[in-house]
C-alpha cells in the first residue's frame, strides 16, 4: 500500500495563506506564532512555511488559548509542559511494560 503526503498527519502540505483562511486568522498571527516558538512550521526550499495537519491542531489550541486571554509565551509554556507529560506517559508505559514482561 501506498502512502501519500496528504495520509501523513506530519507531512507539511498547507501554505500560510491557505491555514489562515482555514482558520479564520490573520497570516500576521501564524507569522507570530512562529516567531515564538509555539508553532514552529517546515520551510519549503524557497523558505516559505508549510503547516502539517498536526500543527494545524496546535494553531487551533493556540488560538483557543489565545480567546482566553493567554499570552503567546504562556501558550508556548503550555504546550511545552503538555509535551513533557507525554513524555512522561510514554516513559511510564514502556517502564510498565518491562515490569509485566521482564525478557
């Protein structure tokens, strides 16, 4: 089976352009995002930005965050203690894991 770009959740496919309207944001604020390293996009080789669908979702959060009032650095803090407790999740469970099957 063949996979393509578009299967992959990572795969960066959607212009600035085309997520800010998407979204209904300006582009200003993805740039921003971006600069702050809350959602850091790939860069194509003439360095535009290219957002994967997974990061889509994070420009969602972001956004959501945002409506609540959360500044840009306490979003980008957010996302980072929500990454170390998968961490962590993933950590416990491999250490679980050999814990049931030692071998």
């Amino acid at each position: 089976m063949v996979r393509l770009p578009f299967d992959d959740e990572h795969a960066p496919l959607y212009s600035v352009g085309q997520v800010a309207d998407m979204l209904n944001v300006e582009q200003a604020f993805l740039r921003r995002l971006d600069e702050y390293d809350v959602v850091r996009p790939a860069r194509s080789s003439g360095g535009q930005r290219r957002y994967s669908r997974h990061e889509i979702g994070d420009v969602q959060d972001a956004i959501a965050l945002a409506g609540e009032g959360m500044t840009l650095v306490a979003i980008r803090r957010i996302f980072e203690l929500q990454q170390q407790v998968r961490d962590l999740q993933a950590e416990l469970a491999r250490e679980r894991a050999l814990r049931r099957d030692p071998s």
